[in-house]
C-alpha cells in the first residue's frame, strides 16, 4: 500500500521518509534504505536531509554490526 502510494516519480521528501521511518520500525532496513534514498530526489529534499541522512548512517550501523 505505502509503495503504490509513494512512487518516485510522485511524492514529496517528507512523505518518503515518514514510510521509509515505519519501514525501518517494522524491521525491514532495506525498504527503508531505498525510501531514504529515493526521498534525496524529490521535492523538499533540502528540508529533510539532515533527517535523511541520519537515518542512513543509523541502517549503515546496524548492518556493521549485523556482519559476522
């Protein structure tokens, strides 16, 4: 439901990063990775970096310490 609803071609930053935050919250960093990085192309990307960056360190952490 939330991908049919957040298309990169449609959508704004803030939209993407509220879904890929619920994404990651459920567990699934890699959906959430590609909101993330998705929400750096759209409209309001600017207002939304330091949050989106954040939170991509924080899933590049936790799959360091997540390696064997």
């Amino acid at each position: 439901m939330l991908d049919r609803a957040l298309s990169v071609e449609e959508g704004s930053a803030s939209a993407h990063v509220g879904a890929a935050t619920g994404y990651l919250e459920a567990g699934n960093a890699e959906r959430a990775r590609e909101l993330f990085e998705a929400a750096r192309e759209l409209d309001g990307a600017a207002a939304e970096s330091d949050v989106i960056e954040h939170y991509l360190q924080m899933i590049d952490e936790m799959e360091e310490e997540n390696q064997p």
